[in-house]
C-alpha cells in the first residue's frame, strides 16, 4: 500500500502550463478510468482548478515516474517539461499535503473556503467514476475532518484577504441584516463579479449592476438574480441603495457629491454605505465628506486585507499543527487496520487447529479413553499445532541471519516479560 499525491500548482507551474495540464468537467471519468488501467494505482482521484491540477492516488507499491509519464501524454506535453514543474508526496507526507490543501495552506489566498468544497467534489467524481475504494475513501474523509477542524478551531477563514470579500465585510459591519439591504455595483468586471457573488451567498435584497454597456451588466446580473442598468441610470438608482460598491476603468469620477446629496434627501438621511475600488476614482473624495455616508477606497481595503492576512498567518501555524495531527492520527489508523487482516487470518488459523484437536479429543472420550488422558493430549496436540509453523519460521530467519526479525518475534510473543507465573 502506497499513498501518492503528484501535481502542479501556481508556485511551480506557470499560468500557460496549468491550462495545459486541467482537467475540463468532461474528461474527468475518462482521465480517472485511464489511470487507473494504464498506471500501477488501485485508486485515483484528480482535482484541477485554476490554479492546480493534482492526482491522489493509492497504489501497492510506489511508481510516481509512470503516472508521470502517464499524464505528460494525456495532456500531450513531454515528460521532461512536466517532471521540471511537478512535486510529487508519498504516504505520509502524501496525506499531509491533502490536508493541507484542504484546509486553504497551500493556496494562492491563505485559508480561502473554495478549495475544501472543489475538493470534496473532486471525491464524489471519483466515486462516479468507480476510482474511489476503501483507503482513498478513508484519506478523503479524514482530510474532510482535518479541514473541517481548522476552519472551527483556528482563525484562518474568519478574516477577509480580497479586495471583494473586504467590502462585503465591511458592509456588514453597518447593515447587521443584508436581507433587507439593497446594492448598486458599478462596473462590470472581476472584482465587481466577485462582490456580487459574496452579496448573494450573505442573501442581500436586492442587487442593481450598472454598466456602460447593458449587455455586460445583463450578462453579471443573470448570474445572481440581479437588475441590470445603464450608467445614465444611477440617479434613479442612488436613492434606493444602501450599498454602493464601485469598480470601473473611468477616467473620470462617476459619482458626485450633488447626486449622492440629493439621494440622501430622497433617502431621508438613511446611510449609505460606499466602496470605491477604482483607481483612478470613480467617486469624488468630497463624497465622504457627506453626513450618513461612509466612503472606502481601495487603499482603505487594501489596509484591511493587510492586517487580516497577518491574523491568518498567525492562525496558520495553529492549522499546521491541527493538520500534522490529523495526518499522524490517520497513518496510525490505517497501520492498525492493516494489523487487523493479520490477526483476523491469525484468528481463523488457531480456531482451525483447535476444532480439529477438539474433534480428536471428542473421539477419544467416546472411544472410552479417560478423560486425564484427553485433556493432557488435547493441551499436547493442541500448544504444538500453534508453535509449529512459528518455530520452522523462526529457524529459517535465524539461519538467514534476519537477527532484527528475531527481535521483534521477541517482542511479538512477549518474552522479555518472563513467565506469566512471575507476574505479580
């Protein structure tokens, strides 16, 4: 039995060679089936995001340069340009590494969610797919259990990294319940995507994009269940929003002072909330000078993230640590199970050569022996049929000269505690 885990991911491989080695949706059955027909694993699971593309795999005995060779020639790449950027982890440090991706360690944003949920769904493929046995099941979940422990016993997710999920955040801090809050985006773009995505999962209100163009606001707006306008609309909108998170590539601002006082009237002084991504701005400073509004830019959320990043650096060690545990606690799991199937078998061995003497002694007493006779021949026939294969064993080892085996046989059967007539 041997774990590996075998990959790229963005602090070893380039943007241009990560697209080249995903996986799309569609191949995944395919790809998992392959490798396990075409390399020596028993088992297989792939993840591949954007910023990764890793196989988890259980084999009876380690070839990490097969699958190697076998994935440089599904994605028609050479052997050599891959192995430069690949990394490759076995058995214990092989579950390590899952859990550490798992947990949002070994990524691009420290402690980031999305990983723990692409990742399970990396699982559920690989059980469509037939891929998934006994002891990459057991790994998956212990790696879930690990993740799942960081995330409730460390600070490592609580505190926002991005731009986006800062401003969301923050909006929070000032309207206790979204539900009944409403949001003007202006923009259409990454960021403006992203903080329509953290609006939704909060469940705000009510969503209104605003674009220069009402094609690509329509295109972001179906995405989340939101209004789509034009950039000529926002007056209309200004007086209804509570939040109002801006991030286009204007060169000159695109809120005033005078609109943001008129909605204010409309609003009866009902507090906005505003965040200015853009650079240059889209909204004028003087904005923030305005009673009931509260005015972030870029650098204000980029003082956030900074600070929330060094919290979960602090939090990462904690994670470590929750993961080293977990990586330890299961390859001890796993070691007792294998002793399991040993003395199973073990078991069933002993309870064979007891059944036949019992049967033996059985005959004898219904022969008429005495039953002295029996029970003596019984223990006989009996503690010999139980040493007899351990002793031929033993013999062979010493005359090869296996000295360590002899020890640990020593240990095995308990001789260096002396007789059990010794024992207090």
């Amino acid at each position: 039995m041997a774990f590996l885990a075998l990959g790229i991911n963005h602090k070893t491989a380039s943007v241009d060679v990560r697209e080249r080695v995903a996986f799309t949706p569609e191949q995944m059955v395919e790809a998992l089936q392959q490798v396990c027909r075409l390399t020596p694993s028993r088992e297989a699971a792939i993840l591949s995001t954007c910023n990764r593309s890793e196989l988890y795999l259980e084999q009876s005995e380690p070839d990490a340069d097969e699958v190697l060779r076998w994935l440089a020639d599904y994605h028609r790449l050479s052997p050599d340009e891959l192995r430069a950027c690949a990394y490759v982890h076995q058995d214990d440090e092989a579950v390590r590494h899952m859990m550490r991706v798992a947990s949002g360690l070994d990524s691009m944003v420290l402690g980031e969610p999305q990983i723990l949920g692409q990742m399970k769904s990396a699982y559920a493929v690989a059980r469509e797919a037939g891929t998934v046995g006994p002891l990459l099941g057991r790994l998956f979940q212990a790696t879930f259990s690990t993740a799942k422990s960081v995330r409730t016993d460390t600070a490592i997710g609580e505190n926002p990294v991005s731009v986006a999920f800062a401003a969301v955040s923050l909006a929070r801090q000032i309207f206790a319940d979204l539900h009944r809050s409403q949001a003007l985006l202006i923009g259409a773009g990454e960021t403006i995507t992203l903080v329509a995505r953290h609006l939704h999962e909060q469940g705000i209100k009510r969503i209104v994009v605003a674009n220069r163009t009402l094609e690509r606001a329509s295109l972001l707006a179906e995405q989340f269940g939101a209004h789509a306008v034009l950039l000529a609309d926002i007056p209309q909108e200004l007086a209804h929003s509570d939040i109002v998170i801006s991030s286009t590539a204007s060169q000159l601002p695109i809120l005033g002072k005078g609109a943001v006082e008129r909605a204010l009237k409309m609003r009866r002084h009902k507090p906005m909330f505003m965040v200015d991504i853009a650079v240059p701005r889209d909204i004028e400073p003087e904005v923030g000078e305005l009673d009931d509004v509260y005015l972030y830019t870029v650098d204000d959320l980029h003082e956030v993230v900074a600070e929330n990043l060094k919290s979960r650096q602090g939090a990462a060690m904690a994670a470590e640590e929750l993961v080293s545990a977990g990586a330890e606690d299961f390859m001890l799991r796993l070691r007792e199970l294998a002793a399991v199937d040993v003395l199973r078998a073990y078991r069933q061995q002993a309870e064979r050569l007891r059944d036949d003497e019992l049967a033996r002694a059985q005959r004898m007493l219904a022969n008429g022996a005495a039953a002295e006779d029996v029970l003596a021949q019984l223990a006989r026939g009996l503690t010999n049929k139980l040493l007899h294969a351990p002793s031929v064993k033993l013999k062979k080892i010493s005359a090869d000269g296996r000295f360590e085996a002899l020890a640990v046989a020593q240990e095995l059967f308990a001789l260096d505690e002396g007789p059990a007539s010794d024992k207090p």
